[in-house]
C-alpha cells in the first residue's frame, strides 16, 4: 500500500485519467510513494469508503462541489488549478496534493 493516496474527481473520471497518468510519471520520477486514481464525482463517497485517500483534488468543472465537501470530509479538499488542469500539469497538481496532505 502506497504511503499517501490522492483521488481525483470531475464529472465523469475521463478528463482526470490523463491527468492521473501524467502525476504517477511527477512522483515515480520525484521518488514518492503514492496511489493516484480518478473517480467521477458520483462516486466520490463509495471511493471515500473504498480507497481512504488522503486528499481530494477536485477538477475545474466540479469545483461547486469544494464547500459541501469540505465541510463533510475530514480530508482536505482541493479544486485543481484551471491552469494546471488545462495544460495537463501532472507535477504542478501533484505538488499541490502533496502540500494540500502536509497542511
């Protein structure tokens, strides 16, 4: 099992793969024992359940969501930069989850 496990989420789980792919490339080329997956946002509870990450990285299109979720999860919650979501920025999206678990 991975030190830290980052879930993603936006409407469907398709536009986060990518993205997902591009963050296990940052952490495995950084050293960082990470689990990384993406979920559509109806699913977010079940996978709450399944996999106990440690933060959650919303997707742009979803970020209405960001108070309703943080106010019910004990995990940090944060919307993905539009910037680094557009641009695919695997790193960037990893550093903020990395930091987002630290805080």
């Amino acid at each position: 099992m991975a030190e830290k496990t980052i879930m993603l989420a936006c409407n469907a789980g398709m536009s986060t793969s990518l993205l997902v792919a591009k963050m296990q490339k940052a952490a495995a080329d950084a050293g960082e024992d990470v689990e990384i997956f993406a979920t559509s946002a109806d699913q977010i509870d079940q996978k709450m359940d399944e996999k106990n990450p440690n933060i959650l990285m919303l997707g742009p299109q979803v970020r209405y969501m960001f108070k309703k979720l943080q106010d019910r999860l004990d995990i940090p919650v944060e919307v993905i930069d539009m910037k680094d979501y557009g641009m695919m920025n695997g790193k960037g999206v990893l550093e903020t989850a990395l930091k987002g678990i630290k805080e």
